[in-house]
C-alpha cells in the first residue's frame, strides 16, 4: 500500500474545533510522527494552531501546500462537503490521508471519495473515533473473545443534552442532522458488535426550536446473522446526570451478556458467571473531562492509523469499510422519510 516508514512528516488540514483534539494527539506520539504543516481557509486559525504546537509551516492553500510540503500523509479535519474535493487533491498528489467522520455529506461523494484514493492505490481511514473508545474496545474484545456466544441483541445509546452547538454552530444548519452527525458514530458501533446490517428502520424527531435538521432519531437493525439492534442517538435529551460523551447500552448473546454503563464500567454475565469491569480511558497529559474518553479514542485511532502504515495493511475503519457505515446512515434516512424499512446500499 505505502512503502513510508517513520519517522512520518504529517500535513493536518482544518484547525477548526475539533482539530485541538487531533493535533494534541499528534503532538503526543512525536518522535513517530512529526507535524509539518497544518492548513486553514482562515490564516488566523493557521497561524494559531501552529503557533500553539511548534509546527513550522501553516498555509490556506491545500494544493501548495501539498505541492511544496509533500507529506507522508495529511489528516482532513474539516465539514463533510469539503472532505471530497481534498480528498482528490490528496490523490492526484499521491499523498495518504485519513479522514472525519462524516465521510461525505451524501452517499455519491462518498463514493467518489473512496474510488479516488483506491485508483490512486493509497491508503484511506475514517476517523471513526467511537469504534476506539476504551470501554467499547473491551467490550468488544469480550464479544469476539466468544464470552457471550453468539451476539443476539444490541442496544447502543449516545442520548445526551450536551451543548454541542457553542463549538461547532454550523450544525444547528444542517438538514441531514443527528443521524449524519453522531448516529453514524453508533451505527458503527453496532456494526462492530452485531456484524453487517442487512435492514434499516428508523424514526426522527426535532426537538430544539430553531435547528434546520434533526435532532433524535431511533433505528432498529436487523443483522445477516440473525442479531437486531437498536441504535438511538440524540442532542436533546433532558436526563440528569448528563452521560456525555459515554455510548451507553447492553450485548446479549447465546451464552451471556454484556452491560456498558455509566462511569466506563461493563457488567459482564458469561457461561454462568458474573463479575464488573470498569474500562476507564487512561489519563493524558492535555486531558480532561467530560472530554478524557474522547480525547483518548482520537489517540487510539491515529495510533491504528500510524500501525496501519508501518505494516502496510488496510486500517480497520478504511474508506471501503466505512462505507457499509454510510450506506447505514442513508437507509435509516430512507426509511425516516418513507416509514418502511430499507435496505443498505452497496458500493462498487
């Protein structure tokens, strides 16, 4: 796939909110990876984001910057309708990248995103940070460890009132909202317990005043190993105390069960025997919470990435990968919209 080898020199693109996050990860598995440049339509975003790291470059032009830069690889930090375009400079450049979630705003860019960089014969990941929350990575080790046979029901829930809209404001525009946004996130999650989803039934709601999408919506999924899920994810819920940012929920299987609770702590029922585990994520330097499990999972993930990279394989949460996420997110739309179930598209 890559014939680089590290120390690699990374490009990061987009120094909006989220982008803290990324950099505070990539300045913590320094000397592997080396920040070169980072890029922003805003030169006083650039300039700050490189100032706060001690990266020696920053531009608000991503062709120059990849043309006069040439890193290993660039790591896109921006909204869904930007990834496409970027995506393909990245190609034509021969450059790898890995990519926020949403891939694409839609299922056509998507595609097109995913074609682009497997033409180009270049590696591609989604930050698809949930997949490595610690709590769930060990509640999925659990599950393909055969603790609980075979899976049979799932239910993932990220139900929150957090106020995600003082950083990132642009989302109270969006039209394809809640489910686009964060129940990607879950539907990732349940693909990773229950397997591929072959039926998709879903509900939304709106509830805040003023927001041009959703911001609640209920999916049921029925699985090709006969497992069903059921996947909430919202904004506006009203529970005290807040959960945020923990994805709560349970596992059942043949032969026991597994409960993902508040506080990272799984309770674990298997072959007849029980006991409690708590998943914490480990601290950081630049941690803090409610935000510790995420800052830790945007670690874990591009730490995948970088391990990708040294061993030449596809990451687990690649463009082709997550693209039977995304065929998720569209037909739990479709059904919204018609009030039937539907069934995932496919790619290529």
């Amino acid at each position: 796939m890559t014939d680089r080898r590290p120390p690699y020199r990374m490009a990061l693109i987009g120094c909006g909110f989220f982008a803290e996050k990324h950099l505070q990860a990539w300045a913590h598995l320094a000397p592997r990876v080396a920040i070169a440049a980072v890029c922003d339509l805003d030169p006083a975003k650039a300039r700050g984001a490189a100032q706060r790291f001690g990266v020696p470059r920053h531009d608000t032009d991503v062709e120059t910057m990849l043309r006069e830069v040439r890193p290993d690889f660039v790591d896109i930090v921006t909204t869904a309708p930007s990834h496409l375009p970027l995506v393909q400079a990245c190609a034509r450049a021969g450059i790898p990248a890995i990519v926020q979630k949403p891939l694409a705003p839609d299922w056509q860019d998507a595609c097109a995103l995913v074609a682009a960089m497997e033409a180009a014969g270049l590696p591609l990941m989604v930050h698809e940070n949930f997949r490595f929350h610690s709590t769930l990575r060990r509640a999925l080790a659990l599950v393909r460890s055969g603790a609980i046979g075979r899976p049979t029901f799932g239910r993932f829930s990220f139900r929150t009132g957090f106020d995600i809209y003082a950083g990132q404001p642009y989302l109270a525009t969006v039209e394809r909202f809640v489910i686009l946004d964060l129940g990607i996130h879950v539907l990732d999650v349940a693909r990773a317990f229950l397997g591929e989803a072959e039926e998709v039934f879903c509900r939304t709601q709106s509830i805040r005043p003023g927001i041009a999408g959703e911001d609640m919506a209920t999916i049921l999924t029925g699985h090709a190993g006969g497992a069903t899920g059921v996947v909430e994810a919202t904004y506006a819920s009203r529970q005290q105390p807040d959960p945020f940012p923990q994805v709560l929920g349970i596992v059942e299987g043949t032969d026991g069960a597994i409960r993902i609770e508040e506080g990272y702590r799984l309770r674990v029922a298997s072959g007849g025997r029980s006991w409690d585990e708590t998943a914490a994520p480990a601290p950081l330097p630049w941690g803090e919470e409610p935000w510790l499990i995420v800052q830790e999972s945007v670690l874990a993930t591009q730490t995948h990435w970088l391990d990708c990279l040294d061993a030449g394989r596809a990451p687990d949460t690649s463009g082709r990968d997550n693209l039977r996420t995304f065929a998720l997110v569209e037909a739990a739309y479709q059904s919204a919209a018609t009030g039937v179930p539907a069934r995932p598209m496919q790619f290529g």
